[in-house]
C-alpha cells in the first residue's frame, strides 16, 4: 500500500500524531542513557535505550508496511530528540 510519508520530530514527551496511521521509521538523536518509547493508546509499539557510554544517532527503517497506531502514536522520551517518519 503507497501512502504520502510525513514526518514530526520531538524532544520531549508529546503526541507525534493523533490517529490511527504506521510508522515507517524513526531517527533518534541521543545522549547516553537516553530512552524512547512509543506507544498506542498505552501500548507499547517500540522502545530503544541508548548506549550508557555514548552519544549518537540512529537511523530505524521498519519492514514492510511498518509499524500499525490503531489510535495515535505517543512517544515518551527522555535525553532524546526524535524525527518519526509515518504515513
């Protein structure tokens, strides 16, 4: 299924986008320790935790349709910047 991607970046704990959609992949910028949680409706969908020892930035592409947000998708992040590509 083609779909038009979009993409909304946080730094902060917030709604990335308020219906149901699939996330297609995540750009994560973090500091050590740094965490990420996505979740639907209070499922969770994905979670990284950073290296203890470094910082970085780590590119996810997900297979096939992606990742499917029933309600919304939510992130809860801490020492974190994210761009979440969906669509």
């Amino acid at each position: 299924m083609q779909t038009d991607v979009l993409a909304a970046s946080l730094d902060e704990t917030g709604t990335v986008f308020d219906s149901s959609t699939r996330v297609k992949g995540i750009t994560i910028s973090y500091e050590a320790g740094g965490t990420v949680v996505l979740d639907d409706g209070g499922v969770d969908k994905f979670s990284f935790t950073a290296p203890s020892t470094t910082d970085g930035v780590t590119n996810i592409l997900l297979p096939g349709e992606g990742i499917l947000f029933r309600t919304s998708v939510a992130a809860t992040i801490a020492n974190a910047t994210i761009v979440v590509y969906y669509g």
